[in-house]
C-alpha cells in the first residue's frame, strides 16, 4: 500500500465513524422526550455526507 492510499483507507475510517456518530445522534433527536427542544444540527444531512465521503474515499484507496 502506498501512502496515499493509507492516507485516504484512513479517510475512509474517519467518514465512517462521523456517520455512526451521526446515525446515533440523529436516533436519540427522533427519541427526545421535548418535541419542541430541537438541535441545530441536522444529523441526517452530516450522516448522508459522511456516507458519500466514505464511499468516495474508499474507492479511491482500493483504486490506488
């Protein structure tokens, strides 16, 4: 493996634990007990961009 493809394969990892983190985040705002206490961050739209990096990072390091 080269060190660029380390470098996006690590990329990669990191877009995908934001996403976990955003899918967890986003389940606990659809849980919440206030309805009228909303957040400022729209999870589901961090979860879906984290995901397309995710992919594009990882075909990028297989691709190599």
């Amino acid at each position: 493996m080269s060190a660029a493809q380390v470098l996006l394969a690590a990329g990669a990892v990191l877009a995908l634990a934001v996403a976990v983190f955003a899918g967890w985040r986003d389940a606990r705002r659809r849980r919440r007990a206030e309805v009228d206490a909303v957040g400022w961050i729209d999870w589901t739209t961090v979860q879906i961009a984290a995901l397309i990096a995710l992919a594009v990072l990882g075909l990028l390091a297989a691709k190599g």
